[in-house]
C-alpha cells in the first residue's frame, strides 16, 4: 500500500519528468521538490544510493534551471547532441563507478540491493549532465535507468513508483524523439541526423 509521502513524490516527479519531456525550463523546480520528497522516502525503505541521487538531483536541478535559462552567453540553451568522447567514456566509466559504490555500499550499509541501487544513481548521474546542458542523449540514458530501477522498486514494496517509472520509461522514449525533431526544425542538429 502506497503512502501518502510515496504518492505525493510520485506526483511531484511525474510532474517534473513530464515538464522535461516538452523542453519546459519548469522541470528543474518541480525537480527539486520531488528529489527532496523522494530522498526521504528512499531513506525509509534502506536504498541509500538513492537517497545520494536526490540529494545530487537537488544541486543539479539548481544549476539545470540557471543553465537552461542562461546557459548560451546569456540565451536559452538549445537542444543539441552530446560529443562522442563524453559518450566515449560515460559507460565504461559508469559501469566502474557502480561496481565501486556498490562495493562500499555492500561492505559499509545494510543496503538492498547495493549494486542495482548503485546503476541507478550513476547511469542517472550521467544521464542529468546530459539532462542540464540539454542534449538529445540524456533520454537514452533515462530509458536504461528506468529499466533496472522498475523491478527494484517492485521488489522493495514500492508499487505505485514502479509503475510509474514504467510511464517514465515511455515518457523517456517519447520525449526522446521529440527533443530530436525539435532540434532539427530548430537547426540545432543536422537536417540528415539519424534517431539512434
């Protein structure tokens, strides 16, 4: 059974992701409400690297607000695509990252599940960089994110968020092409650009 600080998160979030998805600069407020509402919850049920992810969420979603404002010698940040040498090192890097926290997690916490809960927060790390400098691939990267944390979330009694980031996966598809259709009528991308 849901709580009523599980469902209030969720909602927030929902919100946020959703905001995101259109390209709307008020994905980074709702964003940070909901990480401070979803840290909590996290804390409750012992999924401590999430806890650190919204904590992380929180300082990003600052910074993602001001940049999307901004960002641009003073101009709204356009859609564009991530450079192939952040691309390059982000899942090598990603995958070493989570075997190392997972590791300290394992041995330090009475953590569950301390190396799935520890994917998640990096590949979500990554995923909000590419998120705050607003380029194509952070949906890609959300897509995988939401594929591992659905079952954890399950296995953890989290009913409602589990199902909901199974709407944030589809959102996260969505989301994906339209950002690459907006930035090619926008320019920002080449005409003849791919949807990989």
């Amino acid at each position: 059974m849901s709580t009523p600080l599980e469902i209030t998160a969720n909602v927030v979030t929902t919100l946020s992701i959703l905001l995101a998805g259109r390209n709307s600069i008020h994905t980074w407020w709702t964003g940070i409400v909901g990480s401070l509402l979803f840290a909590l919850l996290f804390y409750q049920v012992q999924l401590y690297a999430d806890v650190v992810l919204q904590l992380f969420f929180v300082a990003t979603s600052t910074a993602g607000w001001w940049q999307w404002a901004r960002g641009a010698h003073g101009e709204p940040l356009p859609i564009s695509q991530a450079s192939l040498p952040f691309l390059a090192w982000a899942i090598p890097t990603g995958t070493v990252a989570t075997a190392g926290y997972g590791a300290l997690l394992y041995a330090f916490t009475d953590a569950y599940a301390p190396f799935i809960d520890s994917a998640i927060l990096v590949f979500s790390v990554i995923a909000q960089l590419l998120l705050m400098q607003r380029k194509i691939e952070t949906w890609k990267f959300w897509i995988l994110v939401n594929t591992i944390a659905i079952p954890l979330y399950a296995s953890r009694g989290l009913t409602l968020t589990s199902v909901l980031y199974g709407v944030y996966w589809i959102n996260a598809a969505i989301s994906w092409r339209y950002w690459h259709q907006t930035a090619r009528s926008e320019r920002t991308i080449p005409a003849n650009t791919e949807l990989l």
